[in-house]
C-alpha cells in the first residue's frame, strides 16, 4: 500500500504525509535540516537527490508533501510567501500579450503584482463579477485569457464563487483555473477536486495557523505546470527556508481541529452580529442570507472564520468598533489562532483604492481566532456599546 492509502483522512495526513521519524535516531519529529549544501558521495553522486538548498532540502519537501496531500495534488511547491509562490506561478506560464481574467475581489496584493510588476511586461489584466457566470463566460470568450484567477470566500465581502462553474467555462476557451484557497483552507475546501488547475496558499495564515511565520505554495495535479513552477523556484530562488518551513509543517499538523473551531466561534459572532441596530449588514457564509450560503454548503464543508460587517454609523462607526476591541487586536492578517480585527480600507486594502477593487469605509473584518467564545462575544458587545 502507498502512503495515501494508508494515510487517508484528511487529519492524519495532515499529521502524517510527509513526516516520517528520523531514521538514525528514531525522532518522531522529523529534524530541521539548518543546511545550505550537501555532501556527494563523489561527483555527481548524492545522498537523495540534494545537492544545494536552493533546489531541494528535506525539510521543505516534508512540507511540500504534507501540502499535496491535503490538497489532492500530486505537487506542492513552497515559496518564502504567497505572493512569491503567486510570482513564480505566473511567470512560469505568462509571457508578454497574455492576458488574466481575475475576480473583482481578489486578494490586493495579488491584483497589485499582475497590474504593476507584470503589466510593463506585456500582461493584460481584466477583473470582472464572477458570480455572474453569463458575463464570465462572455468574457472568457471574447478575452481568450491564459488565466482565470478566483478567489473564495472573497475579501473582505466573504463573496462564494463556483468553482465547478468556473472551472467549466474557462477551460472550454483553454484557460489555466487558479483558485487562491487561503481563506478556505484544503480543509473546508479542495478546488482541484472541483476542477481548479492550480490551488495558490499564503501558509502565512491558516495553514501556518500562529501568526509567527511568513510562506507561500502552489500545488497541481498538471505534471509538466509543476516542472515550470519548480524550475522558476530553483532557478529564481523565492524559496521558504528550513525553520519557517518546520514551523508550517508543525502548525499544518493542528489544521482540522483549528478550522472546526474558528468555524464554530465565527459562526457565533456572526449570529450575535446579525440584526444588531449599529450592525447594517454581516458578511459570513454561514449566515442563511448570505448570498452564496447555498453555493458554500455545497462547495465547502464548513464557513471558516473569518467574516466582515457594515457599521449603520458609516466609517466613524467601525474606526471606534475596531479600537474598542480588547481581545480582538488591531493588526492586518488572519487565520491565526488569536482574533485579529483590521479595517480594511486604511489597512489591508489600502493598496487597492482607487481601482475597481476598492472597499467601503464602513467595513470591518474580523479573523475569528479560537479563543474561548464567550470572551470573544464580550469583547464584540463591548465594541458595539463603545458605539452608543
Ligand atoms: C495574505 C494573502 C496573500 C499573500 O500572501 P503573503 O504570504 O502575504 O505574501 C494572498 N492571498 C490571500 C487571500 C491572502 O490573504
């Protein structure tokens, strides 16, 4: 039996795949290889197949191999962060006069690397509403992109997008179908099962879980996409290094119980956010009147944590919301285990204004950690009495 075989739920892979103990020692934990080179046998002749860090180290390909499997690929390529593995992925399969097909909400600092590093090179980038699949498919028809990249739940309005539709209409005009999975996570979500050629990760958020370390992936089930995104990772050099890669691997190994937890607790302040008078809208998948509720039981196996809302009381309203909060801290990111709150149009998506991807100032996002949930309803109510 191979390893998958043996290995096949999704929280012992997680702990499993990738991690086999050390075999001089009996380690449980597999060692840090703190190295940049490695000593041959006589030339040529390596111990393994590693010859220098740049190109392979044990420690990230244990972290690439964890990464595969959660993801149902057959590769999984580590970056020093999202946007590093983000770039070698494009460059491996753009030249200049290509174009990318992109959602109206991506990530900004995605947006930002196609419209503003690839552009002067030659790359044309269109964004458009993805869930109107009419228009998508118009576009897809009349662009002809290489790319068509989506992101979802989406950020910071938590928009849920149809992979399998997606997937379907881009590939009838022989586009590359990239979903970036940050938010979801291989846990709630796995859009190489739905149809997706390639998964981007910034592992700084979930899959990291802790808030300590930096990191990005790609993985394919497309054998020759991966020679061309692991050439560009050896021959450009963007990679992650032994100790960020361990830690990955050690927060990896808690994903399941960690997704489940700040499902339920998002889950709670979503419902104790939803109908409150300052409160004008919530923004969570799992709520009923979520417009992509339906798409997101179907497509996922649970909402995840993070979740916006609109202050009734306008910008004024959420910069007091966001500064009252004690558990909550202020600070950019998400998917660690502590709750962070970020206003996204100063903070996160400051990069953005001005573009079609811009944010309403009314708006407030909230990374749900997995604290107890009773202090995270208090700290929220807390916010919501330093409006009155
Ligand atoms: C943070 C983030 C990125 C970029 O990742 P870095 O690790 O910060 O480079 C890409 N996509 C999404 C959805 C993100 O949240």
């Amino acid at each position: 039996m191979t390893d998958d075989e043996i290995l096949h739920g999704f929280a012992t892979r997680a702990i499993h795949a990738g991690q086999e103990f050390d075999p001089t020692t009996g380690a449980v934990t597999p060692p840090v290889y703190m190295t940049s080179t490695f000593v041959q046998r006589s030339i040529g002749d390596l111990r393994g197949g590693y010859e220098y860090a740049r190109g392979g180290n044990p420690t990230r390909d244990a972290l690439q191999t964890q990464l595969a499997s959660l993801e149902g690929g057959r590769t999984g390529l580590s970056f020093a962060s999202g946007l590093a593995a983000e770039d070698a992925l494009l460059r491996a399969i753009l030249k200049p006069g290509d174009r990318v097909l992109m959602g109206n909400d991506v990530y900004g600092g995605t947006h930002r690397l196609v419209r503003r590093i690839f552009g002067p090179w030659g790359v044309e980038l269109t964004t458009i509403e993805l869930g109107d699949l009419a228009a998508t498919r118009e576009a897809l028809e009349s662009l002809r992109p290489r790319v068509l990249w989506l992101e979802t739940p989406s950020n910071p309005l938590m928009k849920i997008t149809d992979i399998t539709a997606l997937a379907e209409i881009a590939h009838a005009v022989g586009a590359i179908v990239v979903v970036d999975n940050t938010f979801a996570t291989p846990y709630l979500q796995q859009p190489l099962v739905l149809g997706a050629d390639v998964v981007v990760h910034s592992t700084t958020k979930y899959l990291g879980g802790h808030s300590d370390v930096l990191g990005g992936a790609i993985v394919t089930n497309d054998d020759e996409l991966a020679e061309q995104v692991r050439f560009h990772q050896f021959a450009a050099g963007a990679v992650l290094g032994p100790m960020d890669a361990w830690l990955t691997t050690r927060g990896i190994k808690t994903l399941a119980v960690r997704m489940r937890q700040h499902s339920e607790n998002a889950q709670a302040i979503a419902e104790a956010l939803d109908g409150h008078a300052a409160v004008s809208r919530v923004y969570y998948p799992g709520l009923p009147h979520h417009p992509g509720h339906d798409l997101a039981v179907r497509q996922m196996r649970g909402f995840g944590g993070m979740l916006s809302l609109d202050l009734a009381g306008g910008a004024a309203a959420a910069r007091r919301f966001a500064e009252s909060l004690r558990v909550f801290q202020l600070a950019e990111s998400l998917g660690g285990v502590e709750s962070l709150v970020n206003y996204p149009s100063e903070m996160t998506h400051a990069s953005v204004r001005g573009t079609e991807l811009e944010v309403s100032d009314a708006i407030v996002r909230l990374s749900v950690g997995i604290e107890d949930v009773d202090d995270l309803l208090a700290d929220v109510h807390r916010g919501l009495a330093a409006l009155a």
